[in-house]
C-alpha cells in the first residue's frame, strides 16, 4: 500500500511462504508491505523506491 493506504498491489502467499513483489514498475514513492495469514503474525516492511 502507499502513503495514503491505497493497496497498489495483491498477491496470495503459496505453501512454502514465499512471494517475489515486483516493484520495477511502481512509480518512486515510499511503500508499505504488510502480510498477515491466520497462521502467522503480521509483519509489515517499509520500502523506500528512490
């Protein structure tokens, strides 16, 4: 999601919990990663495209 909580991106997390986000084509800006599940906890990660 971006600043302003627009979710710009989804994706489903597959069995071995990895997921590949592409943001090459995400205009610069400050982002935010947050990924919850009903087996894990949310973790949330800024990312900062310059």
């Amino acid at each position: 999601m971006d600043l302003l909580g627009k979710v710009v991106a989804g994706q489903p997390i597959v069995e071995n919990l990895q997921c590949i986000l592409d943001m090459s084509a995400a205009p610069k800006g400050i982002y935010f990663i947050e990924i919850t599940g009903a087996e894990y906890k949310i973790v949330r990660k800024k990312i900062v495209l310059q």
